[in-house]
C-alpha cells in the first residue's frame, strides 16, 4: 500500500502547485497588501494605494471603465479597483466601507444613503437613458410608442414574455416604476426573472424572443451579437442619472475625493466621456452632465 | 461578524420554515445533478470499463482524452453548450437553452469523463488474473467482465459520487446555459449554486446562506461516503 500512499501524497502536492501557481497568475492576497499600503512585489505597483470603485453592470459592461481607469490612473497615483455590481449592492458596499467611490445611477436610492450619512459628497456625472428593446416580431405591437408605461402594458396584455433582472440594480429599480407607472403588477408564465446583469439579461431575451429593459450603453455595446432592437425610446421617464458620491467610512478618502473632482472636472467630462462610444457606436454612449445639478 | 452569523441564523430558519423558492432550488439541482449522473454512469462507465481492460493502438490517446476531460474547465463546457443550443447555433431550433435539459447536459458532460476516468484507472488496477481465473472456471466474457466490475465495485462507487459531487457544485456552465431564471418568486431554472451567486449580488445573505449550508452538507455527506468505502476497502484486505 506504500506506492498507494505516495501516489495519494503525489496528487495532493500536484494539486498545491497548481492552487499555488493559481494564486502567482491572479494576484491572490493582492489586496491585503494593497490595503496596507504597500505591495511587497512588483514595482509599478508598489507606490500604489489601492482605491475601490464600486459601480454597476452596466457601466462596466459597456466598456466605459476601460477608457476611464487608465486615465484616471495616468493622473493619479492610485490603482483602482472597480466591482460591478447593481446599484444597491454598490451602495450597500458604501454602507460598510468596503468601496471608497461609487458610480452609480439609482437617484431614489442614493437620496437614502446620503440621507442616512453614509457618503460625503454626491455629484452628477452623466446620462444615458434606457430603451425598450425586443424581438423584431414585436408580438405585443409596441414599437415607436412614445410612453414607456403604456408599452410595458400593452406587453402585459399582450403576455409576451419580458425578462426581468430582479437584481437591486438602478435598471431594475427605473423597470419598477415605470410597471407602477403603468399601474400593472407584472405576474404570470410571460414574466421571467434572471437575477443577472444587464449583459446576460440581454442574451436571455434575445435567445428567448423576449422583451426587456436596458440602458443605452449596454445594449450597444452588445448589438453585434443580438438580434434584439429598440422599440420605444426617447420617453423623459427612460432618463438614466449617473452620480459620484464619495464614501464616508472609505478607507481611501483622498482617493475617493480626487476621483470625484476629476470625473466632474471639464476635461473628463468633455474629453473622456463626452467622446466615448462615437468611434465604435457612432454616438456617443454617455451625455455628461456635472455643470448641471442632479 | 455579526452579519454571518445573522445570516447564518436566519437560512436555518428559511430551511426549517420549508421556504417554497429554497425548495424549488434545492429540489432543482439534486434533479439535474442525479439526472446528469446517471447519463454520466451510463457512458462513462463503459467507456471506462473498455479503456481500463484493453490495451490497443491508440489506448494512450484515448486514456489522455479522458483524463482531460475530467478537468474540463466548466465554463468552457457551459460555452459550447451554450453555443450548440443558442439559436444560431446548431441545436438552436430543440429550443432548449435556458430549460433544465440544458443544464443537465452541461452537467453530464462534466460528470461523464470524471466517471469515466476513475472507472478506467479502478478496473484498470483490478489483476488480470481475476479475469483469467474466471474465464477459466467457465465464465462467459460477460460474466468475466461482471467478476471484474464487481471487484472494482468500491472505485465504481467514488466515481459515482465523484461525478455527483462534480455536477451539483457547477456554477459557470449552468448559469451560462440554465439562466437562473425565476418567475413570480418560483424558480425555472436555478440551481443552489447560480441562486447563491445572485443572491450574494443582490445582498440577500440569508438566503445565500441557506444553500451555502446545503451544499457543504453535502460535500460532508460525499466525502464521508468515499471516507467509508475506502476504509472499508482497507478493512476486507487487511481480513484477507
């Protein structure tokens, strides 16, 4: 049974390489030593403190992160870390500390944080606004409506099927409404839940030939590969608000403060934001608004 | 640390309370879990069983496909499924991505080559003479082959469960191909795996919690099941 043993002992030294190894690719404990201040390894990084931005799905899926974090890190000695989540669990990581900056666009919501004193400073950034979007058969016959209450009701009637994300995030809080709006509470066979976020969400409707609301910059982002279109838009009630608000308890507060002023400063909103998406979409995803007030 | 154990409080109370979407959630993984195995059983095991008992050209090709297989990374599976399934895809007009179908195929073809390359490397280790003492007695091929499986019954068992346990734990591929659908607060398609991950998104802890709780009892019930058949394998070499 000795070469049993060995054999046995073999494998689980294999499997602790390969977990070690694991941990040398991703990063593993990266954080704690960001958090202490200093990397042990690793000079570009060993000057920089981490800072944690916790923001939406969507905003990370539609790319706008990848053209906003190096910039922003080009100009700050930070390294960001950003977690895309729906916006009440980006606030909820606000409420704990566990986030110093949040990007996100739940305006109800974020209202109640500030009231409760969990952030500092909250600042409008920008825009975009959501669109119904289904199948091209349009079963429920609501494309080019201008209300997007009635739409969501004549897709009731209709019971055509209408994946819902059912997530807490800024997307699903303005679908909410808007069914309130309506005054239908969606129930039944036809309404599906997914729980996922807006990029996945997207797919399930469009495999499944179903309708769904989503922000403007997801669904571009993701257009090649759906064949799912734009229905109604243009509705003021489909106005999608973006705010920085900095973190009270964040462990990063200087961090924090320095991304909001440079998110709002005119050259982001201008240079970075204002031209992001045209290149790729033909127009621009986000519309930034600092000057005005949220 | 009070959140845990809030969280913790509060999931035995949706597990005793017989909470109807936990149900539905937990009921829905052991189906395609169980499902999935047993499809796993019915061609891993043979294909296992062939390869552990004929060498022949090729055999080193196919034994290394197979222990491939048994590390195939699951979202790699949940990505071909998917594809296969997807409307464009080929199978896209059976119209079954987002449907439990399609997550027990994902689920087999993650629990098939772990069944089957545990199977090859038991019947693999059996003696050869076993074989040979029952073709001597009289024994048909079939019945030899039967000698030989119940030898290395004991293996048998841990592929089983192995590929169970491989199944039921799968987050990527099933979410990618089942969609963790929900409506009106029953479930269509989550498992305790993708539920826990939405959940977790959304904040809802205590629910998160409860399936957390079920699947490590069921891990402790796996590896107490292998932990006895091995020791019980031990056990009956030690008498003889």
């Amino acid at each position: 049974m000795g070469w049993r043993m060995s054999r046995l002992f073999g494998c689980f030294a294999l499997a602790a390489l390969l977990v070690l190894a694991g941990c040398g690719l991703a990063g593993c404990g990266r954080e704690s030593g960001a958090r202490a201040g200093s990397l042990p390894a690793g000079k570009a990084a060993s000057s920089r403190t981490e800072l944690v931005l916790a923001s939406t799905t969507s905003t990370q899926d539609s790319g706008l992160f990848e053209v906003l974090i190096p910039a922003f890190e080009a100009a700050y000695p930070y390294r960001v870390k950003v977690i895309a989540a729906g916006s009440g669990e980006a606030l909820k990581l606000g409420e704990t500390g566990d986030a110093d900056v949040l990007l996100v666009h739940s305006p109800a919501a974020e209202e109640v944080f500030m009231q409760q004193g969990f952030g500092l400073e909250r600042r409008a950034v920008m825009h975009n606004d959501f669109v119904l979007v289904g199948p091209i058969s349009d079963p429920a016959g609501v494309k080019d409506m201008k209300d997007a209450a009635a739409a969501l009701a004549a897709i009731a009637r209709a019971e055509a099927p209408f994946f819902s994300r059912a997530d807490q995030s800024g997307t699903y809080a303005r679908e909410l409404s808007l069914w309130e709006t309506a005054g239908v509470v969606p129930q039944g066979d036809w309404y599906k839940s997914t729980g996922q976020g807006m990029g996945e969400t997207l797919t399930i409707a469009d495999q499944s030939g179903g309708y769904t609301l989503s922000d403007r910059a997801t669904y571009l982002s993701k257009k090649a590969s759906l064949s799912l279109e734009v229905l109604v838009q243009g509705d003021k009630a489909l106005l999608n608000q973006y705010h920085v608000i900095t973190v009270k308890k964040a462990r990063n507060l200087e961090g924090a403060r320095a991304f909001l002023n440079w998110i709002v400063s005119p050259q982001v909103q201008n240079g970075v934001i204002a031209t992001f998406g045209v290149e790729k979409f033909g127009e621009p995803l986000f519309v930034p608004n600092a000057g005005q007030s949220g | 640390m009070a959140v845990f154990w809030d969280a913790l409080k509060e999931a035995v109370s949706l597990l005793v309370r017989g909470d109807h979407y936990v149900y539905e959630v937990i009921w829905m993984s052991l189906r395609v879990a169980g499902v999935a195995t047993v499809l796993g059983v019915l061609v891993g095991v043979p294909v296992g069983a062939w390869l552990g008992l004929r060498k022949f050209r090729g055999w080193g090709v196919a034994a290394t496909f197979l222990n491939v297989g048994m590390m195939l990374p699951p979202v790699a599976v949940g990505l071909f499924v998917f594809l296969l399934l997807s409307r464009q895809g080929v199978f896209g007009s059976l119209n079954l991505l987002y449907t439990p179908a399609a997550m027990t195929v994902a689920e087999f073809l993650i629990a098939a080559p772990v069944i089957g390359a545990i199977t090859m490397s038991g019947v693999g280790s059996v003696p050869k003479e076993v074989r040979l003492q029952a073709l001597g007695l009289g024994a048909s091929r079939w019945q030899s082959l039967w000698v030989v499986l119940r030898e290395a019954r004991v293996t048998l068992l841990s592929a089983v469960v192995a590929g169970f346990g491989a199944a039921i734990s799968e987050v990527g591929a099933v979410m990618m191909v089942g969609g963790n659908l929900s409506s009106g607060g029953h479930n269509l398609t989550g498992t305790m795996t993708t539920a826990t991950m939405m959940l977790v998104r959304q904040g809802k802890y205590a629910e998160a919690m409860a399936f957390a709780l079920i699947l490590l009892f069921i891990a402790f019930l796996i590896t107490l099941a292998l932990t006895y058949l091995q020791r019980g394998v031990r056990r009956r070499w030690l008498q003889s």
